[in-house]
C-alpha cells in the first residue's frame, strides 16, 4: 500500500505533498498533533483562510487517525478502557466546541491554540519515564480508568478541536500521560482513536453549519497524509519513550509560534 501511495504522492506538487506527509507522521508516531502542524501550513503556505484550513485539517486528521489506529491496535498499543471513557464524551464536547468556535475572532482562536501547545510540550516532556522500544503493551500497562479525570480529559480535547478547528491530540497525549498515567506509546495509539473521534464530531458540525466541504485539497492532500501515517506508525513502534516524548515536545514548542502569527 505504501508503494501504491508513494506513486501517486511523487505526481503531486511539492507544497502538497509537504503539508500532507507532515501530518500524516505526526498522527502515525504520536497520535497526536496532526491538524495544528497542517492548520499553519495551510494558512501561511497554501493560502487558506483560517475557516477553510479548520475544516480541511479536520478532515485530514480524521482520516488518519482511522488509517493509524489498526497499527496501534495491531501492536497493542490502545488502552481500550481509556479509549471508550475518553472517546464517547469527546464527540459532544467536540461539537459544542465547534458551535462556539465558530463566533470567535481568529486572533483569539489562533493564540489560544499556541498556549496550548507550550503548556502541552512541558507536560510532555516531563511526562512520565521510561526508555525501552514501544514494541508491545500488555494489557496490565493500562491504568485503571478515572472517571471524572476522563470526562475532564474529554471535554479539554473536545472543546480545543471544535472551538480551535483542530484535532485535540496535541493535548489528548499529555493529559493521558501526565494525567492518566499511560506510558507514552500507549498514550500514541489511544490517542489516535479519541483524536480520530474528536476531530470527525467537529469537522461534521463545521460542515453541518454551513462550512463548505474543501474536495479539491482533500483530494490533493490525502495521499500525502496517508503515507506519512503508515511511515509514522511503524516509526512509533522502533522509538525509545524518551525519544518519542522529547521529540513530540520539541515539536509542539515549535508549532506555537507561527500558530500565535496565524491570527
């Protein structure tokens, strides 16, 4: 499959396949962070307004999340429990988010965006420990589910994906490492199932308000994302936890500062 798509991404234009293939790793290694690395690119290289790159990063992270989430699955790396308590109350908070989202000013949109993120990268990075290779999670790993601590957890990721136009895994991974106690591969897959949910509740209350659906990008887009994804997953599997903790966190701190220019 991977071959299959590298053919079609090698036809596509260069700014494309960047903005694709960067988010699809993201989603892959991480489960998270997806949207708000496209979200700026879309905007500041694709010429997107903000409306518009919302709803197409959206739509991108929704897709790859569903192709990340069977590699996860595959190599045990989702916490089911977590995954139901997070991903059932995500999906309306989503959509509340989306509602308000909609009347705010992309300034406010755009800066609370990069709070998020450096808040997020500190608690990532010092997150739990832990440095052997993500090559397997046996189910004992799994803290038990708190519930109030999961209906926290899912309304933060709901409302920052439908008030902010994006994923919500930029948050979703350290609230269930630092607060849910997953190790972090574990946090990456079940990360991608609640980031996966959160972001198809936004992107379908955006379109159900009357957000028109942006075919062209996707179509551009897709391919590139899809093979990042799969690229991604397998990278997620052969990295340390320190690695891909300190990775994601430099990442995220990065991200803020053209997210607090977007507005």
């Amino acid at each position: 499959m991977a071959g299959a798509l590298g053919a079609v991404v090698v036809g596509l234009p260069a700014v494309t396949v960047g903005i694709g293939l960067t988010t699809g790793l993201v989603v892959g290694a991480t489960g998270a962070g997806g949207s708000v690395l496209a979200l700026p690119l879309l905007v500041h290289v694709a010429g997107q307004d903000p409306h518009t790159a919302a709803v197409t990063a959206l739509g991108l992270v929704a897709a790859a999340a569903a192709v990340a989430l069977p590699a996860h699955l595959r190599a045990h790396r989702v916490c089911p429990r977590h995954g139901v308590a997070l991903g059932v109350p995500v999906v309306a908070a989503a959509v509340g988010g989306a509602l308000v989202g909609r009347a705010l000013p992309p300034r406010v949109v755009a800066l609370g965006i990069a709070g998020a993120l450096v808040v997020g990268a500190v608690i990532v990075w010092r997150g739990v420990g832990g440095s052997g290779p993500g090559t397997g999670l046996p189910s004992e790993v799994c803290p038990p589910v708190r519930p109030l601590a999961a209906l926290v957890s899912a309304a933060i990721v709901g409302a920052l994906a439908g008030a902010f136009g994006v994923g919500g895994g930029f948050i979703a991974l350290p609230l269930l490492v630092g607060l849910h106690r997953l190790p972090e591969h574990a946090a990456a897959g079940t990360a991608a199932l609640v980031v996966g949910l959160g972001a198809a509740a936004a992107l379908c209350t955006h379109l159900v308000a009357g957000e028109p659906a942006p075919l062209t990008a996707w179509a551009g887009l897709m391919p590139g994302v899809l093979l990042g994804v799969l690229v991604g997953a397998r990278v997620c599997g052969a990295l340390s936890q320190i690695a891909l903790r300190r990775g994601t966190a430099l990442l995220l701190a990065a991200v803020a500062v053209p997210m607090a220019l977007a507005g």
